[in-house]
C-alpha cells in the first residue's frame, strides 16, 4: 500500500490546490452561461460576478500559499 501524500512526494497538494483555485470558479461559470442562454440577465451577472470574486480571492489565498 502506498502513501498518497509522502513528505517528498506534495503531487497530490498541488493538484488539490490547484483544483480548489479553480474548480468552483468554473462551475460557477458554467451555471451563469446556461443562465444567459435561459435569458435570466441578471441572474446569469449574479453567478459571473460570484465567479470572478472566488477566482480573485482564490489567486490570493492559494497564491500565497504556493509561493511559500
């Protein structure tokens, strides 16, 4: 049985990382382009602001994590 996650190994934490910086901004992207299709406006704005603010947040906090 191996160690997913080995002190020398930090592959996995990166890509959790790296997945947690831009999945939810995606999804929340998706879901304001089928709004838009479905012609809810301001719904559709709701979700790219909401995806916009987690991606700009996300830069932030993973950014500052990796750099260290």
């Amino acid at each position: 049985m191996t160690i997913v996650l080995e002190v020398g190994n930090l592959d996995g934490l990166i890509s959790l990382m790296f997945a947690l910086m831009f999945g939810p901004a995606i999804l929340l992207f998706i879901i304001a382009i089928i709004f838009n299709v479905k012609n809810k406006k301001k719904t559709a704005k709701i979700f790219w602001i909401l995806g916009v603010v987690y991606l700009i947040i996300s830069f932030g906090i993973c950014g500052s994590l990796m750099m260290n």
